[in-house]
C-alpha cells in the first residue's frame, strides 16, 4: 500500500500508479471505509525456519476456520495479517510493536514457542491489546501480562497424564529428555514429581539444546542407564530427526520405552515416521484420530483445504484461537482492549480435541487429557486415544 501510494505522487510513474491503484481499488472511497472499519488480527508465527511447521499448520487453521465463518463480525470485515517472526524473539517483539501501532490490530497471534510468546507480552500490555497465544506451552507464559489468553495447552497438563500411566504399567524407572527451555523444564519437572510421588525411580535427567540439537550423546547415556522407560519432551518438529537416532541406536530393540508428551510423535510428521513410532505411548490434548463428529469434521475440512497437510495440536490451537477471538468480537460488537479480553474469558466451547474452557481467573484453557498409543489405523500412523483424564486445569499455576 505504502508503495503504491508514492508511485502515485511520483510524476514519471503517476499515470501508471493511479491506473495500478483504480484496477485494483484502492483508492476508492469504499476501499478507505473498508480500512477504516476491519477488525484486524495480527498473527505471529515462525512461517520459515526449523519451527515453519507450527506456522503452517497454525495459519492454515486461522484460513480454515474463515473460510468457514466469513470473513465479517458485526458488521465488519476481518482482516488477518500474517507475519513471520522465523522462530527469532526481536523480530517477534518489532512485529508486534508495528502491528499495535501502525496497524493497530485487535489482537496479537500465534507465538510458536515460548521465547516468542514471551517477548510479545509486554507489547500486548502497553497497547492494552489481546494476546491469544496458540501454540507456545511453558505454564508462566500466562502470567507475563493480563492481555494473555491461552489456546493451546501446558506441559504440566500434558506430563502427568504420562507419569500417571507410566506408574500403573510396569515402567519402575524412567530416565527423562527434554529440550532445555521453558516447556521441557516444566514438562520435566512435573513428568518427574508425579512419577516418584507414584514410587518410581528417575536415575537421569537429560537435557538438549532447542537450536540444532544432537541426539546421539544424550540417547547413548539413556541407553547407559538402562531404564524401563524414557520419558521425552521436544517441540513440533523435531520429532522426526529423534525417532529416526532412537531407532539407529536401536534403543527400542534395546527394550527401552519410548513415552513423553504427544510433540514427540506429532501429527504433522508421525505418518512418515516408520515401524520405530508404533507402541509409543503419550498423553496430549489432541489426536487427529480423535473420534468425535467435531473432530471428524475438522480433519476432513482442513485436509480440504490442505491436501498435503494432516492436522496436528498446533492447528487446534490455531483454530480455537481464531474462535476466542471472533466469538469476543461478536459478544462486543467488535470492540477492543479491555472490552474484548473481558469477552474471551469464560468461553466454554467444543473444540475439535473435546470440551474446553477458558478459565477466566487464569486465562489458560482447561481440556481434556488423553493417552495415546501409536497404531496404524487404515494402513497409517495414528496415536490412538485410549483413557482420557477430564477437564485438566494447568497444574503449573498452584506452584
Ligand atoms: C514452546 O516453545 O512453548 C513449545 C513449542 C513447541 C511445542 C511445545 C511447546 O511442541
């Protein structure tokens, strides 16, 4: 837009920029009321970089759930401007900054890990601007500013519904592995604490580096050990390059459970994971197997409109973010700041993965738990929901 504007008012090129502008409308009073009027949301997301992943899936749940639901709320248009932070903190913090200023959104985005999430808070708490973060786990990420609502999930609430199963099926020790940031500190803390408090034994706590991180060292002293079970946190899209070492090693023939929480063996890359995937046990909030006619429905669209693409829980996240948002936006008339976080608290709702809320005191969503073993189902690699613990609220706020 800024672009074309100039080549209106530069002489050599003003013909052609207003012939440019006229075709594609932009200068028309209509086009400028538009503007005015649309009620935009600014999504973050890491669209390139070791984590496009979460951004590719995450946007196309926000497109998908538009496409279902129009793309006007009271009256308005809804705009979604999609931007690539590339998985960086200070881009992540600039872009938020340009959103709430120049482009003044009703809403921030996205956030693919924690560190992003993070360093966007204090924007959303100086612009008084709603934050919906969909994908990043840590527990705290709530607590970095009263703007913050949360679509997605918490390991606390992931992990113990694994140490829970663990304890009950012969794995008397654990060795654990986890990403060494946020999400795997708080999955490890909370995996660990549950499984002991269940008489289980933990001889090593194993840690990884997030950027470009090397298996073979750590997955060489899980074999060391010699535990029943390894328990393992890594974020959406690094479960592949894992699988593939733990395999190589040939620590499943070494009779060494895999389990963790379900990022390990993600939709979006488990059906070309192989034999090695089949058996591990996880505990997550979404399965694209989940069989609930909602779910059902889910896939079917979002593999519609992606046909490359299976969805995983950060789609989910994507998708429910989208519902918060517009919902509030409705229940206000499109209203912002204050006005629209207040109507995104308390929303009860059913989601693809099952019932949710968002708790209102906490602003983190309240979901069911389940525990999955991968199967193939239909020829493909599944995780196959088999208990479910309900209505888990994020155990990580008590501490
Ligand atoms: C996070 O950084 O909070 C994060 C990223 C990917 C996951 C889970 C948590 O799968």
């Amino acid at each position: 837009m800024t672009t074309t504007r100039r080549l209106v008012t530069h002489s050599a090129l003003g013909a052609l920029g207003t012939i440019a502008c006229a075709a594609a409308g932009l200068l028309t009073p209509g086009f400028a009321a538009a503007q005015a009027d649309a009620l935009k949301i600014g999504l973050i997301l890491p669209m390139t970089g070791p984590f496009a992943s979460t951004g590719r899936q995450i946007e196309a749940a926000a497109r998908l759930w538009m496409a279902q639901n129009g793309a006007k709320v009271a009256g308005k248009t809804v705009e979604l401007i999609v931007k690539d932070d590339a998985g960086v903190a200070d881009t992540t913090r600039r872009l938020a900054q340009e959103l709430v200023v120049n482009d003044k959104v009703v809403a921030l985005a996205g956030f693919g890990l924690t560190p992003l999430a993070l360093a966007a808070a204090p924007v959303a708490t100086q612009g008084k601007t709603p934050l919906v973060v969909m994908a990043a786990a840590t527990s705290s990420i709530t607590e970095a500013s009263p703007y913050i609502i949360r679509t997605s999930f918490t390991l606390p609430q992931a992990a113990i519904g694994i140490a829970e199963w663990a304890a009950k099926n012969k794995i008397k020790k654990a060795v654990t592995m986890v990403t060494d940031y946020g999400p795997g500190i708080d999955a490890e803390k909370f995996f660990v604490d549950r499984f002991l408090l269940n008489g289980g034994t933990v001889p090593e706590k194993l840690r990884t580096p997030l950027r470009s991180p090397d298996f073979a060292p750590v997955l060489q002293k899980v074999r060391d050990a010699q535990p029943d079970a390894v328990f393992v946190f890594l974020p959406s899209g690094q479960g592949a390059a894992f699988m593939k070492q733990f395999a190589e090693r040939g620590l499943d023939k070494a009779g060494i459970k895999l389990i963790g929480t379900g990022d390990v063996v993600d939709d979006d890359i488990l059906a070309d994971m192989g034999d090695v995937a089949l058996g591990v046990v996880t505990s997550h909030h979404y399965s694209a197997a989940h069989k609930s006619p909602a779910n059902q429905k889910y896939v079917a669209a979002f593999q519609a409109a992606n046909p490359k693409m299976r969805p995983n829980f950060m789609s989910v996240g994507g998708y429910d973010g989208m519902r918060v948002i517009y919902k509030a936006l409705e229940a206000t008339k499109g209203a912002s700041g204050e006005a629209l976080l207040a109507a995104m608290k308390g929303q009860i709702f059913e989601s693809p993965r099952g019932q949710v809320l968002i708790d209102a005191q906490t602003r983190d969503i309240v979901q069911d738990i389940y525990i999955r073993r991968v199967e193939k189902v239909n020829g493909a690699l599944y995780n196959v929901e088999f208990d479910a613990m309900k209505g888990v609220k994020d155990p990580g706020k008590n501490r």
